[in-house]
C-alpha cells in the first residue's frame, strides 16, 4: 500500500478539496488506519 492508493481513497471519499475540518479529521482517522495497518503487515 503506498501513498497513491491513499492518495485515491482519500479522492474517493472527498471529490473536492477539503475545506471543513471535518473533512480533515476524516482524512487524518483514514491516514493512522493505513498507517497502523501497514505497520501490522509489515
């Protein structure tokens, strides 16, 4: 898993560009999951 298939699951869930910070810490939560998961496969 790298960051262009972050990269394509963050565009997934938000077409547009975040511009609340509800979007950001969705964003956030999504990005320590991949983080966590890749350091269990790992």
């Amino acid at each position: 898993m790298g960051l262009n298939f972050i990269n394509g699951k963050v565009r997934q869930v938000m077409p547009t560009s975040p511009s609340t910070p509800d979007t950001r810490i969705l964003v956030f939560m999504i990005f320590l999951l991949f983080v966590q998961f890749s350091g269990v496969f790992d």
